[in-house]
C-alpha cells in the first residue's frame, strides 16, 4: 500500500475506534510524521484526526516530529517488526528513527500516539478496506 | 466456568529494612530449592505468578516472590506523605536480604528481571557465597539509558498510563495480547512516582562494571538471559556484562522482550527450565563436594 494511501486513511480508520479516541480525549496537537522526504502533517482535536496535510509543508506548525526512512516504516508496519524496529523507542534507540521537536505532547498522549502508530500498521498491512 | 484455584499462597511479613519497621507482601509456591522472585521497576510480584504456577518449576523450587516496599501490596513506610520515594542500591539490597533472612532462605537462587536484573550482580558480589546462583534476566551490570533524564521530572511519570505507555514497546511483538497487556497493566497499578523512584536506582546508583569481574561464578553462578526485543537492556548489554564476569552465561531470547516470565510465559519457560535444570545439577555436585560448609544466612557471609 503506498504511504499516501496509509495516511489517507488514517482520520476515518482511527476515529471510529471508541477506545482509541478515548485513549487521546485530551490530545489538541499536530505532529508531523516524515516517511524518507515525505512529510505528513497530523492535526489532533480531543482524540480525532483531522485531515492529513501531505508535503511539502510550508511554515506549517507542528510541535514534534518522527523521521525514518520508508525501509524503516515498512519494517515497523509488518506483522512482526525485527528486533529495534518494533516501537519508536525502539527505532530510535538504535537510531532507525528520529523524535525530534517539543517531546512534551508526545509523552502526554504516549498511548494515543502509540496506538495511532500501531493502526497505520494495521492499515499498511490490511492494503486498505 | 467451574472456579480453578491457583497454588500460590501470600502472606505479609512484618520485618525491619536499613532499621525502619515495614510489612511487606509475599508470595510462594513449590517445595525444594528457593528461588527467590525480585520484579521489575514500577511494578509487582504478580509478574511472577506463572511461575509459580509451573509443576516443572514448583516440584524443585520453592518460588517466592515479594512486592518492594511502595509496590503492590506492601505499603511504604508510615510517613510516606512527606517524603519522596527513591530506590537506592543499598536500600534495595536491604530489601532483599531483610526478605530472605525472614523467610529463612538457604542458599536461595535469586531470579530478577530489568532493575531486578542488575541487583542480581551486586548481590552475587556481596553475597555470593551464601547463594546458589543468580539469574539476570534483562539484566547489566550497568545503567544504559534510551531516553533523556529530563523526562522523569515531567508530570507524566506520575501516571501510570504514562509508565505503561513508556514501556509498552519493550514487549516483544509475539507476545500474545492477553499476557502483553496483563504485563502493561501493573504498570497501570503503579503508585504515582514509584516508577520514577525506581528509576533513581536503575539509571544512576547501578554502576557496577568495574567490580563484577570480582564474582566468583565457581561459588555463584551468573546467567544473564535477556529478550532480543529489549532495548532497555539490549542484547549487547547483557553480552558485554557477561564477558566482564568470568564464568558468566548470556542468553538471547528469540520472541521476547524486557519482561519474558509475563508477557510470554510459556516461551520463557523453554529458555528458563534448562538453566534451572543445570543450577540444581550443579547445586546437587556441590553439595556432594562440600557438606553445607556455607550456610545460606546473607549477614554472615
């Protein structure tokens, strides 16, 4: 499934998850997440996905950001991730991946954003519904 | 679903820890060597329960396992509203040897995971003689930080949604959910800060790679098992702890991560039921070599 197609379908897929919208009631935010040179802009309102902005981004806000190369997501995407590339600590730890910006929202909605991560798996591994 | 009861039996121990009164929950099961159980930061003897459920296990071990105080059912001390929980290494091998004495332990082999893990090190430096042996189970012999130290002074370490979201990644991905999220759940439970206290021991007074070539594996042996998923104590961690420790075993773990005995315990048992297996041969030799010239009493050396 191309990483476009993944975002894309990201709002819907995860805002009609109840636990998972729960999970992030608090969050009113942006990240930005960047597969190789593709940025994809992620605006959160009480636990919903707004519409994903793609790159190039122009003076768009956001406050933190997670970097790897497209190798790097497939690999945290497939049924089941090799050692280091199975969370983004992980990624990051062994320096697969880069969480860069004001970390302070990420900690706060760790679980939401943790759990967003894991449903563009889902996504990227259902081919799209 | 008819009702099914499990083997394990707890209990509370009042004991005195560095001088100060505590109650302290414990748990056991099986008869035979003990095997004593040391949980990880922020969390609670519960992780051990399958364990302590194994025949393979319980007909040679007797399995205990306590709950720290400030964790699980053992409450902190009286006065813990003014004070601000810290683990320290001396207080936490305190811990353990007020337990172990109380109980009256002989020679017990001490099993701990991830900080539990790296105390095993310095309790087989200050006590091995006195003990069977020692598994370090996604253990170091020195703190190995993935993230900033910034972070434990941000609220969210005082949430335990926050603590099990910081560690979730650590469970390997094969591991199946019901187990996963039982093992994040005591994280969940986690009295607020206590994880963060934990952390004082785990990533600034563990420093113990200049002294662990010391250990004497022919008296205690060192084996350090360690999940190929975790990078809390990565796999090359817990290799490069071994070659400082003459003597000393690691295992890498294929499908686990940072907490094998809850989050996978069926896969664990494969990797953990040999090396018990070798610890009680071992024990049995020695035994036959020296007729109980140490006994197991901490204090005495």
């Amino acid at each position: 499934m191309e990483v476009e197609a993944i975002f894309a379908a990201l709002p819907a897929r995860a805002n009609e998850d109840p636990a998972l919208v729960r999970a992030g009631r608090h969050m009113h935010g942006e990240f930005l997440i960047e597969v190789g040179e593709r940025a994809f802009h992620l605006p959160v309102t009480a636990g919903r996905v707004g519409a994903v902005v793609t790159g190039p981004l122009r003076l768009r806000s956001w406050s933190f950001a997670i970097r790897g190369a497209e190798s790097v997501w497939r690999e945290f995407w497939s049924a089941l991730p090799a050692p280091g590339f199975q969370d983004i600590f992980a990624m990051s730890r062994y320096g697969h991946a880069r969480i860069e910006g004001d970390l302070g929202p990420l900690l706060t909605h760790l679980r939401y954003v943790k759990g967003l991560l894991a449903l563009t798996g889902r996504i990227a591994r259902e081919g799209g519904r | 679903m008819s009702a099914r009861f499990e083997p394990i039996r707890g209990g509370y121990v009042h004991l005195d820890i560095a001088g100060v009164a505590h109650r302290v929950y414990y748990e056991e099961a099986g008869a035979g060597i003990p095997l004593l159980c040391l949980h990880t930061a922020g969390a609670h003897s519960s992780q051990w329960r399958h364990l302590m459920c194994d025949p393979r296990v319980t007909d040679h071990f007797r399995v205990v396992a306590f709950d720290l105080p400030w964790h699980g059912k053992s409450a902190p001390p009286p006065g813990w509203q003014d004070q601000e929980y810290r683990l320290t290494g001396d207080g936490y091998v305190a811990a353990i040897v007020a337990v172990w004495n109380a109980l009256g332990l002989d020679r017990p082999v001490v099993i701990g995971c991830s900080m539990g893990g790296r105390v095993v090190v310095r309790l087989a430096l200050d006590h091995g003689p006195a003990l069977r042996g020692v598994i370090g189970l996604e253990g170091s012999d020195r703190p190995s930080p993935w993230y900033d130290g910034s972070w434990l002074d941000r609220p969210e370490f005082a949430r335990g949604d926050f603590c099990a979201a910081l560690v979730s990644g650590l469970v390997a991905p094969q591991s199946p959910d019901v187990h996963r999220w039982e093992t994040l759940w005591h994280y969940h439970q986690s009295g607020s800060d206590v994880f963060k206290g934990d952390m004082h021991f785990y990533r600034t007074d563990s420093e113990y790679s200049e002294r662990s070539h010391q250990i004497d594996t022919s008296r205690c042996p060192v084996v350090l098992m360690t999940g190929e998923y975790d990078y809390s104590c990565t796999p090359e961690d817990t290799r490069a702890t071994a070659a400082r420790i003459p003597g000393a075993e690691a295992i890498v773990m294929e499908g686990l991560g940072h907490f094998p005995m809850s989050e996978n315990p069926e896969r664990f048992a494969s990797y953990l039921l040999p090396v018990l297996e070798r610890l009680r041969a071992t024990d049995s030799r020695a035994s036959l070599r020296s007729t109980g010239a140490t006994r197991g009493r901490p204090d005495g050396g």
